[in-house]
C-alpha cells in the first residue's frame, strides 16, 4: 500500500547500506545461512545478496562456517558473522549503576564490568571514572585487550543529541552540554559512541526481542527513570532533537505529583521507582522498604513483599498497574503500535507480578479498534538490553566505517 | 544518518511509485517546472525524471505548460499537471456537516457543496443521503458532471480501517463495521475510498501546509472531536488498524472529565467543543453562549465574546489553553516534532486568540530539550483540510491506477 505523502529519498548508496544492515539482521534470525536463505528472508535479489556477502567476506566480518551439499547439487557456503573479527563494549549508565559489556562480533556477550553509582552524587568527574573502571572490569573479565576493540557505545540517561555535538543534558543530574563522548574517547582512545538509553533498549528490542516478529512497538523502560522507546514501520523514531520517547514526561494527572522535571504529574512521578517510594509512603507510612537508602534496594524489598503477599506491598502493586495501564493506554491510543514490551532494572524485579496486572487493566483505557492483537509483555531481550542497544549501534557505525573506506565501489553498483 | 534497524523493503515496484509522486509534489511545490527543475528537486536522477514525465505526459496527467529557450542553448518544457485532465472528489463528513469538493487534477477548487447534519440524528441512512447530496451539490457548483469524476475520497469520524474492508467504527455514533466504502461505491457508481479526518489533514498539510518545511509534524484537529495526525520523517504514521492519532483519548487528567469514549479525563473532554461548554457551565451557568443548542453555535458565541471582551469567555479562552499547551506538551514530549499546526472547525473559529495563549504556556510543559525551534501555528492549509487531504488520498489512488495499467514496464525498468 502506499503511504501517502511519503517522500523517502533514497540513493543506491542509502539502499546499499540498508541492505549490508539486512544481512546482518537475517544472519541474526536464522543463524548460519546460505546465500539464498539469506535472499529470501530480506527479500533482496540473489545477485545483491552474493555482492553484498563478497564485500562483508573480504573485510572479515563474515567467515564460511561449513560447506554443504544437497544430494547432487552443487556445494554452498553457510555464512556466519565472524565472531573473532573484533570486539564492542555497550556501557549502561544509570543514576544507580554503571554496566559494561564486552561482545563479540556476533555480539555474543563475553564479559562484563558493573560499577555502583551513588545517585546523590553525580559530578562529571566521578561518573567518567565509573564508565572508564567498569569499561576496564569489562575487559579483564571478557579475557581481552583495549587494541581488539572496536568501539564503545555510551548510554547516557538523559537527553543525548549526537547530531549536535554529543552534548548530554540529564535533568536530574544537572549537567548541562557535557561534551561526554570527546572525554571518553580521549580518556579511553577508542571511538565512543553516545546515545539516550530508549534508543538503545529499543535497537535491541528490534534486533533481538519482540521486533522479529513485528516492526513497530514501544518499548518501555522503567526505573529511576521513565520513558519509551519507539519504533514505527521498522524505524526508530528518534525526533528532531533525539528527545523523542519521553513518554514518562507525559501527564498522568494535570496538577498531580510534583516530577523531577519541573512539572506536576507526569507519568514518571507514578511509575518511576521514586513514584512507588510515595504511592507506598500514601499507604503505609512505616513501612519497612521504605528509608532503606537506594531505590534498587526499594525495589528489591517490594519483590520480596509480593512473594510474602504484604498487603501494603499488593495495594502498592494494583496502584502502580493502575497508573501504568492508564499511561500505556494513553501510547497505545496514540500511536496504535500493536506491541508494548517492559524493559529496565525495575521492569526486571516486578514484571512477573506488574505485567499480568496491567494486561487486566489495559482494556479499560485502550480504544476498541486498538486493542485487538494488542500485546503487553516482559521484554524478551536477554541480558542488559542497553548495552547490547549500545553495542548494536557501534557495530553499526563500525560496519560503517568499513563501508566508507571504498565509497567509489559503493556508488559504481 | 543510518537509522538503526531500519528495515525497509523496497523492490524498484516500490521505489518507482515513491518517484511518481516525488515528480508529482515537486509540481505542487515549484508550479509549472523543468525536467532539470525536477530533478533538483526531487534528488532523483535526470533519466529518471525524463522516464517519468514521459508517462505521465503519455497518460495526459502532465501538460506541456510552455516551451521555452535560455541563451543560445535547446529549447525546454515547462510541464504541469493538467487541470482538465479529470476531476477528484473529497468529502469531509463531521458530526454536524457534511462538506463535499469537486477539485481539478491539480487539486484546484472548482466547487463546492454542503449539507448540514443534525448532531443527535446520526442514522446510515440520513448520513449517506447527506453524503451523496452534498457530492451533487458540490458536482452542480463545481460546473461538471458525474462522467468526468475519477475518484471520490471521504473522511469519516472514528476508526476508518480500509485494509480490513473499509468498516468503520465511530463510538459517538454506534456504528459497528459500517461498510460505507461499498454502500457509498453503489449509490455514487464511482470509486470510493474512505479513511479518518486525522490521515486527511495530515496528508493535505504535507503537501500544501507546514509539510512543505518540515517532514515531521502533529496535525491537531480541534473540533467535536479532538486528534492529533502525525508525520514522521516524511511517513503518515497510521498504526496497526489505522487507528494511530487519537490524543483526544490520551489521559489530561486521571478520573476527570466523562469523555465519550467510555474512558474518564481525556483530552477531548477538556478541549473538543463540548469541553468548552463543560468549562463554561462551571465559570458561569448563565452564561447565554450555553443552551444555543448546537456546537458551532456556541462556538461562534464564544468568538464573539472574545472579540467583545467578555471576561468569562476570556476565562474559558485561558483555562483551554492551559488544557491545550497541556496536552501539547505530552504530544512534543513523546514524539519531539518540530512543528504542531492546529486545524479543524473550532481551531479556525479560535486561532487568533488560542494560539498566542497556548505559545505562551507551552515551556511550562514541554521538556527544555524539545522546545528550542518547536513552532505552533494554526495550520496555512487554504480551505477544507479534510476535503483536500482526501481528494489527495483519492489522486494518488487514481494514478496507482494508472501505474497498475503497465506493470510489464514498471518491473522492465
């Protein structure tokens, strides 16, 4: 069908590169591959597909696996990344904690780093040399060295605006125009790449998760912060200024909860850990999880309530689905995505007991004709879904790179 | 910039459709113009544009405008699109009217008719007979005759899903799987394609509005019903079942106003018209624009009241503001477009006071890094938006058509 009014602009050089990205996603479905497996799941031709694997071969991104035959025909190739080819660190950063991850090519995850963030103290100086340590712990525990790494990808909450500079401007911690991706790279002499967490979480949703089976969805991430990524037709919809997913900086309740953003009653301030602190503040003062210190240790303490079946912790719980539901309605109403997956550390710790709860909810705030086919669930992706965000997008801008270095035979096709 | 994960599928069927209407608004644009004008334009190569003209020139769509020489160098055309090549219907059809269009090829007025609907009498019968009158009507001013029409496009309120058998489902209406595509096809003996006012002003305001600047923007449509159209990098974003848009029943305020949705505190319950009398019966139940008996009544007494410096109505103008840069924000916040027009019948009758006061509120609600360079204006789109967006929806059909009629040639190329 088309689209009215779409005014896509395509070179043979963007469908070029679109298409090496193909390739890559279909070795990611289907594993190890023929050329021709590989044509028809991307729907591209035969000859694109064997141009396309030649190039990926010649650079070494690729490697033959095995050499097959089928009863008389002639042998082929089965195709794999090579996962030895180089190594890329996604880094998660957050108020509480800093993640790092060492994958391979085939971003198979290889070690990992974590350093802890105290989220009352939050100067430059300090949240750089979590990154830098935990990058380093990273490393040594993925068995390999800073020279086999082909670059790092940064996830800085907040909002991040590569095009612009690679400023980071994070309202709770009062940075303003950090120039975050130049000192890291100077401090770690590697190419750094920084984007905002909803980008990262929603590339690994779209590569791993619930975007094999569907190419739009939000992606939902809860936690000290709130938002959403989205992606629409296949397309991470970033706006113009990266800033679009901030979804937990729309209103729940006009005039309601004071939000760390300056407004009264976004979203964030009902959903986000700190919005359950006062939801359960409201209904039991006293409580035990609360005054324990850190959210992830408010968290923690809720999870442990839910399986003892605390009363407090379970009025807590059909509140905070409440509130969830009604702001997911409010996505779904919006943007008609006929998937909503939950992501983040605290998404993590309540999604046995908050997913079922909020899918008994949502009709009650869904339009009719949106909710058919509608699906609510647990993120898929396995592990830290930022930084595998963050490492996709740096294998991206690798593959890249290599592709820029013969641009004359990119343009010839 | 690669989008990430970016999963776009085009085959050259594809592609070529793309450029005909690449040519097609790049006449919209520059009015009559080059081959070379074209190109430039459009991005897309000189052969290619030379393949497309001649098409279209084939198929009577484009007219040689005039020929003209520069210097001592070839003499060149200056094509347009032919006006008199067939006539192109729209149709807006709101709760309180139906308003139909005939429109020359290149989307010129030629007439118009309407017919007034009575908002609490919304039977099939009484709307079709409203429709197929308003179309004589429109046939009879616009100086043609039924013969010469290629296509009728009609907007309807509610959920439009074409794709699954053009049903609609309007909840102010109880219409359940109306087949109105077909009922209408029959009595017009004409093709009929109809779909939602939010996919319609969206596409007119991407050819002819803040479109032609901008390829990302939200098309608020104020009027009974309130919703937001939405383009995004170029691309009419309509969602799963069509039902993208629908901001009007996105929450302002959780357990507030009824809204008529089923669902309580929704936008269009504070900013539809009906919003306004609520808002208005509680600051002054006297007040003699209450009880006028129709919407567009009130709201034409609530003008008037502002140009007479009524300070209740003003009261009501400041409180609508506040709920509009309000849900505004919530839109910006999540999606970070650049550009937000207002349309729809009340917008019109109240953009010379809303849009100043909703500017002026409009940082206290939208995040500091989605708000440098975001303008809101009340929509430059001439006339009926719906109408035209859907007499454009209907242009595109028609020369798909004229596509499907050499498919032998399109995949030659």
């Amino acid at each position: 069908m088309n689209e009215g009014g779409r005014v896509a602009r395509h070179t043979a050089r963007d469908l070029r590169s679109e298409n090496r990205f193909e390739v890559l996603h279909a070795l990611f479905d289907l594993g190890p591959s023929s050329r021709q497996e590989l044509a028809r799941h991307t729907g591209l031709s035969q000859a694109t597909v064997t141009t396309l694997v030649g190039e990926f071969l010649s650079e070494g991104v690729l490697t033959i696996a095995a050499r097959e035959r089928t009863g008389v025909g002639r042998p082929y190739d089965r195709l794999a990344i090579d996962p030895g080819r180089g190594r890329i660190v996604g880094v998660d950063v957050a108020e509480t904690y800093v993640v790092a991850v060492v994958h391979d090519l085939a971003l198979g995850v290889l070690g990992e780093g974590e350093v802890a963030l105290d989220e009352h103290e939050n100067g430059q100086g300090y949240v750089v040399d979590g990154i830098v340590t935990a990058i380093a712990r990273a490393v040594e525990a993925g068995g390999t060295t800073r020279e086999r790494i082909d670059g790092v990808g940064v996830s800085m909450p907040g909002h991040v605006h590569p095009g612009a500079g690679v400023s980071v401007f994070a309202p709770n911690w009062d940075w303003h125009d950090v120039r975050i991706e130049e000192l890291l790279a100077a401090r770690l002499e590697l190419p750094v790449h920084v984007d905002n967490p909803l980008k990262a979480v929603t590339l690994s949703e779209m590569w791993f998760g619930a975007g094999r089976a569907v190419d739009s969805m939000a992606v939902v991430n809860l936690g000290t912060g709130v938002g959403a990524g989205i992606a629409l037709n296949g397309s991470l919809i970033r706006g113009t200024t990266n800033n679009a997913g901030e979804w937990g900086h729309t209103l729940l309740e006009l005039d309601g909860r004071p939000c760390r953003c300056g407004r009264r009653g976004c979203v964030e301030a009902y959903v986000g850990a700190a919005g359950l602190e006062t939801t359960l503040a409201a209904l039991a003062p006293d409580h035990p999880a609360l005054g324990l210190g850190g959210q992830r240790e408010f968290v923690a303490a809720v999870a442990e309530g839910l399986l003892a079946g605390d009363p407090a912790v379970a009025e807590l719980l059909a509140r905070t689905a409440r509130f969830l539901a009604a702001a997911l309605g409010d996505l779904v109403n919006l943007l008609n995505v006929p998937t909503v997956t939950l992501t983040g550390w605290m998404s993590r710790a309540l999604a046995d007991w908050l997913v079922p709860a909020v899918r008994a909810e949502l009709p009650r705030h869904v339009l009719p004709g949106s909710l058919p086919g509608l699906r609510v669930q647990a993120s898929p992706v396995p592990g830290n879904a930022v930084a595998l965000g963050m490492a996709a997008f740096t294998l991206e801008q690798f593959l890249a790179r290599l592709g820029l270095a013969s641009p004359a035979r990119a343009r010839a096709q």
